[in-house]
C-alpha cells in the first residue's frame, strides 16, 4: 500500500490533476496523501534508515542548508515558510529511497515517472495545436518572436517543461535499442517522438541543448569500445570549443547574454555579502532585476559556501556511483546497463544545462537522485564488496567535492574577470 501510496504522490506532484481538474481543483490531495503516507510510513515495518547512501547524506545537507539560508532574511514567516516547504521535498525524497526497496518496485517507479512525464509532454503537444487541458495557455517569447508551450505547477516556464520532458529520452533510447523486441523497439520510438517534439514546441534553447547533452551522453555511456570512446571524447571537445567560440564572438553586443553575465555577477556579490549562508532560497531576485540563470551560481549566492558544498556533492556523489555501476555492466544487455544508462544520460544532462539555467531546486532531478539512491541501496543489500565499494565510502566530509566547490568558484571568478 505504500508503494502505491507513493506512486499516487508522485502523479500529484508532477501531472497536477488538482490544478486543473474542475472537480479536484483546490483540494488538499498532496497534503493528504502525504499526510496519509506519513503516518503509514512510521507504523510499516520498513528500515527507517535514511542516510544510507552518500546521496541521501549529501541530499540531507542541502535540505537543511535551504533552511539555514533564510536566517540572513531576517524574516520569521520566510524561515518557517521555508522550513515547511524543504520537509515536504524531504519527505518525498526519503519515502522513495526508503519505500523502494526491491528491483521490481524500482523498475515500476521509473516506468511510472516516465509516463507521467510523457502525460505532461502530451499535454504540451495538445495545448501548441488548440486543445489547452490545463488552461495555462502558451507564453509569447518576445525576443524570439514565438509562441511557446508550458505546463503547469513545476512546468509553467517552457526551459523547466524542456528540460524536464529530456528524462524521456534516455530510458526511450534504451528500450529502441532493445534489438529483436519489437513492442520495445515501438513503444521507445513512440516516447522519443512525443519527448523531442515537446521540447521543440517549448522553443527552448537550453532545451536543445539538454536534450542534445542527453543523446550525446547516453550514447558514450553505451559504448563499450575504447577507441570509439576516445573519439567521443575528441568529438566532444571540438564542440565545446566550437559552442563556446560561437557564444563568446560578439556577446557584448547580445543583450541577452550580457545579462546572463551581469546576473553571475550579482551572484558573485551576494556570494561575497554572505559568503557561509547566502542570501537565502530563492532570494536572488531580490537583490538583482533578473534570475541567475546558472544552478551553481544561484546555489553559491541563495546557499553560500556550505550549500554550494552540498549542491556539488550531491551532483559528485550520484554521478560517481552511476559511473562506478556503467563500468561493471560494462559489455552486457542486461536491463541493469539500460537504467544506469538512462539516468547516466539524464543526470549528465541536468549538469550541462544547469550551466545556463537556474535549476538548483528542481523536483524532477530530486525525484531522479533518490531512485539512484534507492538503486545504491539495492546493490549494497547484495554486496559492500566489488567495484562499487568506493560509491559506496564518500563521507559527508570529501575532499574531492572541497575541491571541485573550489574550482567551481575560482572558474565563476575567473569568467568574470575576462568577460566583465
């Protein structure tokens, strides 16, 4: 019952039934069902370990540093506001990690996801040819003379539907490239038409630009040969040069991209004001016109030193163990390699993107990370032994993750200094 429990909250919270169904519109579901979840939680059975993983550790960090943040506002509703809000996004990701506890219901859980974001995107698609079910009507780019798509709740802006619709894509290109079985085959190549035709309506450009992370990382992950790998490497590089070359002639006469950078910037500045706590969550904008459009920037000047800490280590933590858990399926077609894949390709793509969007608090990566963990805890319910074991050994306290927080800040500093 849990499990279904937690299946139901997870449709609330990403299709939104009660925002836009006249007879549901307005009721309390997610506050019921989670408290409902809540007090089936406590009573199950179930092992309550919630810092487990070094995900779960890292992902407790960032919570509690959200909170902490709001004590520079000075503002008594704010913090508690705050405060409520970070238990519910805790309470979702520490009843996946918990409730998840076998391959069958991870499988279920993923699948699930997946097709409520194709609802999502599906309703995109109805909304750009007339038929507009959640009543949010399209939004008009005035610097790009279009008309967008968007969803609603956490995908009212068409760059949050873009760059959430992306997570379709990889678990669709593992299941087109299930050789020799058909419905398979179909049922992928269906979900990739729907995902990358709702990106393209969103007429998101970091939309494009995830979705082509996404593909491109999916792909080297599949790879078994070295050499191709190399390639890979060699080919990637050249387009980063070239992409960076292409944005960097004549962005001071984009007003755009000069914005982007005025806003690191003020980030910087907040950084500077509030060098251990920041400015508090989602408190940018009120110190500067315009968002930041970057989620380490946002996370360095919202969060400060700690929570810009526990951002990267979250991001390092994940991504070690997938890449850990690619390399022993490596040269298997077992349905283990097509999971690591996806999320390897999705949570790849979540980095590259959140350097031009402001996604620090995304639900739909939470949502992600969590089932990683739950895939973490699958493994060590087998074995602490093995490949794994180092994903399995980051403390809280790494020196790795100190370094890569600090070279994040040295690389923000040293762009500005060029560039401003």
């Amino acid at each position: 019952m849990l499990f279904a429990g937690l299946l139901l909250f997870i449709f609330l919270i990403i299709v939104r039934p009660q925002d836009f169904v006249p007879s549901l519109r307005g009721r309390p579901l997610v506050f019921g069902v989670m408290g409902t979840m809540l007090f089936g939680w406590v009573l199950s059975p179930i092992p309550k370990k919630l810092f487990r993983t070094p995900q779960d550790k890292f992902v407790g960090l960032f919570f509690l540093l959200i909170v902490i943040s709001t004590l520079s506002v000075n503002w008594i509703t704010l913090i508690i506001d705050t405060a409520i809000a970070t238990l519910k996004l805790a309470l979702i990701y520490y009843f996946i990690v918990t409730i998840v506890d076998t391959e069958i219901k991870l499988r279920v859980a993923i699948w699930t996801m997946i097709f409520f974001m194709t609802i999502v995107a599906g309703m995109g698609i109805l909304q750009a040819h007339g038929t507009d079910i959640t009543g949010m009507g399209m939004s008009w780019a005035s610097d790009k003379k279009v008309w967008q798509i968007r969803g609603i709740g956490n995908f009212d802006n068409p760059n949050d539907l873009a760059y959430s619709v992306v997570l379709i894509v990889p678990f669709a290109a593992g299941l087109f490239t299930q050789w020799g079985k058909i419905f398979r085959q179909i049922t992928g190549a269906l979900l990739m038409m729907i995902s990358i035709y709702c990106i393209y309506l969103t007429r998101s450009r970091g939309g494009i630009l995830s979705l082509a992370a996404c593909l491109a990382f999916w792909f080297y992950f599949r790879l078994s040969n070295k050499s191709l790998k190399r390639v890979g490497w060699l080919l990637a590089l050249i387009g980063v040069v070239a992409a960076v070359t292409i944005q960097a002639s004549g962005y001071k006469d984009d007003a755009s991209a000069m914005g982007r950078v005025e806003a690191w910037v003020a980030g910087m500045e907040m950084f500077s004001s509030h060098p251990l706590i920041g400015t508090g969550k989602n408190q940018f904008m009120e110190h500067h016109k315009r968002d930041s459009h970057n989620s380490f920037v946002e996370a360095g000047a919202e969060l400060g030193l700690v929570g810009l800490y526990a951002y990267i280590g979250v991001l390092y933590s994940t991504m070690f163990f997938l890449l850990k858990s690619a390399s022993e399926n490596a040269g298997t077609d077992d349905e283990q390699r097509m999971y690591v894949n996806g999320f390897l390709g999705y949570v790849a793509s979540y980095c590259v993107a959140s350097l031009f969007s402001s996604r620090t608090y995304d639900l739909v990566i939470l949502l992600i990370i969590a089932l990683v963990s739950a895939n973490s805890r699958l493994y060590m319910a087998k074995s602490m032994d093995g490949p794994l074991a180092p994903a399995y050994e980051i403390t809280l306290w790494n020196k790795k993750v100190v370094l890569l927080t600090l070279l994040t800040l040295v690389l923000w500093k040293l762009f500005l200094i060029q560039v401003y």
